[in-house]
C-alpha cells in the first residue's frame, strides 16, 4: 500500500513523533511511505526520521489540481491528514472534497462541542465561524477519522452524530516499547524528577520547581531535570538562583529523550490541558511511574494509584504529596514503574496499533466513493 502522511513540521513534539514513528514501522512492513510536509515546516526532528519513509515538500502556494498531480505521482493508495493549521489552499475543506484518493483525518486532541452557549460566549467572531466550517466539512467530506484517545472518542461520537458515526474509530496513538528501562539502581536510589515538554505555563514546569524545592527539605538529595524550551525559561533559572535550589539542570530540546529518562525514577506533567501527552507513555514504557493531572486522555496512560498519580490541575500541594508519596518509598515506585511499562505495552505498543491502523486503511479505500484517477483539473477548483 501507498501511505501518505501530512504533517505540518517535524518539530520534536507528540504529532510529528507520532507520525514519524508509525510511518517508520509501516515502512518496516513494506508499506510505500510519504510524509507531505509544507516547505517552511520545521525540520528539527528530521535527522531520526527512518531511512525508508521518503520526505516530499510541499509548496504552501500549491493549488488543489497541482496537489492532486503530486498524488498521481506517488501512486498514494490513502491519505492521512495530522495537521494542525490549514495551509493557504489545502485546508480541511478542500482537501475533503477533492482529494483525489480516500484521507482519513487523526485528531490527537479532543473534539470540539460547538454548544450554544459557547457560540453565544465567542459571538459571531471570524474565527469562530471559520471553526464551525472546518468542523463540518470535516465530518462531511473525509472518509475515515481516527480519535486518539477514548474521551475524545466519546466526545466525537456526540459531536459528529449517527450520520457520521460510521466513519468514526478509536486508536490510540502507539510508541516503540523500548528493550532498555530505567536501572535498580537508579529506580531505588535518591528521588530524580524528569519533566519533559515546552516551559510554558500550560506544562506547569514553574510549579514542579516549586514543588522541588519544598521537596528537597526531607530529601536533600532530590533532582530534577526538565528537558525542553520555553518563555519561562528565564524565570526558572532566577527562581534557582534566588532560591538556591539544589540538583536542578535546564536541559534545552534535545534529539533523544531516552537517556535522560533513564536517570530518572519519577516523571512529572502538571499540566493545565492537555490531549494525550507523548511523555506519559514514553516514561510508562521505561518503567517510570507518572504524576501528572486527569485531562483528558492522562488518565488513559497513568492508572491512578497504579502507574503513577492524578492530581487536580493548578494545584501545587497536591504535586507536592504526590512527590513526597513517590520519593519517600522506593519500593512503591519501583512497583508503579513496572505496572506502567506492563499497562503501556499492553495498550500502546505501536506494533498492534499499526495491525489496526491498516485494517481501517483498507476499510476506508473499500467503501470511499473516491476513484484513484485525477479528474479535470476545471472541476477541482472550490
């Protein structure tokens, strides 16, 4: 089969590693991969992208019929659309109703509810109204749409209704379960906190220093490391300073994350919102037990009380007994570290989500009413 993917960069967040790890394991399977990237999108991650999926640019002033022509050339079986921002021309709509071959659509975030009172608390605005469009040509015109995580999937069922239901699947997003996980050595010795993401307000990095620092007056020996860029960088390395905090290191973005998790033995995700964070899973699978908040999808990758611990968001104290739970008791974390590596390969291993994943391609080809031939180029334009 001929897959391509449309992603909008290759940074090093959870879309664009989500894509290039499946589209690296259905390449393993001789599937043809492409992944359509815009020829300003970041390329940051594309150093591991896997030798046989093929990177093709995308001009942003491309039109429809030259998108399609492209299709035509790559022989593409089946389109999967993971952008987050419509491209000049090829945004949802366009891209659903003249598509030259059958797209299924990955939502890697809940599905919005377009509800009366929020349309009254937005008013009439452009961008709200653009929203609504995207939303129903989105539901009308692609083939298939994938929800990555079970909530999200409740909600779309609500949101796009019996008519479109059909064309509606839950699969969650997989990682590579890893051979390696994180030492004895290291899992039963002094408390090391990871936090991986963006330092941002959203991500609660600030927060987990703060918990830290509380921290380290029963366990002088706690670190922390937080790996990730941000606008509150600034304000984290003054608080360190200010406060003296011990056994902290700002590691930046980095390609690889996994040898930092493995000289951890606690991860940390405060977060204010958040989807289904690739973090939760790529610590789960190392056998290191999470804290992290109950939006959405988190609670899907970290059983509470089992793999990890849920706290309410914007909640610092409730951070800090989890933390004070975790570091005071090794064994516990071992515990939770190995009931999360066992829960992660259970439920997120990438190898069984891409046996499902071709099932639903294949589905999908079946039952579009789309041909594999380009039409006229006069009847493309919208």
């Amino acid at each position: 089969m001929n897959i391509a993917f449309y992603v909008n960069d290759l940074s090093l967040t959870g879309t664009p590693e989500f894509v290039k790890l499946t589209a690296g394991e259905l390449a393993r399977r001789r599937h043809t991969v492409y992944l359509l990237l815009p020829e300003s999108g970041d390329l940051a991650g594309e150093a591991d992208l896997p030798a046989n999926v093929r990177l093709c640019s995308i001009p942003r002033s491309m039109t429809v019929p030259q998108f399609n022509r492209r299709l035509r050339e790559l022989e593409v079986d089946i389109l999967d659309y993971n952008g987050w921002a419509p491209l000049t021309h090829l945004n949802y709509a366009v891209i659903g109703r003249t598509a030259a071959v059958p797209v299924v659509a990955h939502y890697h975030c809940m599905v919005a509810r377009l509800t009366l009172r929020r349309l009254l608390g937005y008013g009439l605005r452009p961008h709200t109204l653009v929203r609504m469009f995207k939303d129903w040509s989105r539901k009308r015109y692609f083939d298939g749409h994938i929800v990555c995580y079970q909530a999200a999937y409740d909600r779309a069922r609500v949101v796009f209704g019996p008519m479109n239901r059909h064309k509606l699947y839950s699969l969650p997003c997989g990682i590579r379960i890893p051979e390696q996980q994180v030492d004895d050595d290291i899992m039963l010795g002094p408390p090391h906190i990871i936090q991986v993401g963006k330092l941002t307000m959203q991500k609660g990095p600030l927060m987990t220093l703060q918990a830290l620092h509380r921290l380290q007056a029963e366990f002088p020996a706690a670190a922390l490391t937080l790996v990730g860029q941000g606008e509150l960088r600034t304000e984290i390395a003054d608080y360190i300073h200010t406060h003296q905090v011990r056994n902290v290191r700002l590691v930046g973005e980095v390609q690889s994350v996994q040898p930092w998790y493995l000289q951890a033995n606690i991860n940390c995700l405060p977060s204010k919102w958040e989807a289904m964070p690739f973090v939760l899973k790529e610590a789960g699978a190392l056998a290191i037990p999470s804290i992290t908040t109950g939006r959405d999808g988190q609670p899907e990758a970290v059983l509470d009380g089992h793999t990890g611990f849920i706290i309410p968001e914007d909640n610092p104290e409730a951070l800090y007994r989890a933390m004070v739970r975790l570091a005071g008791d090794a064994a516990l974390r071992r515990q939770m570290g190995q009931a999360a590596r066992e829960h992660i390969r259970r439920h997120f291993a990438i190898t069984d989500m891409c046996d499902e994943l071709v099932k639903i391609y294949k589905h999908t080809i079946r039952i579009s009413p789309r041909k594999r031939i380009i039409k006229q180029e006069s009847a493309l334009y919208v």
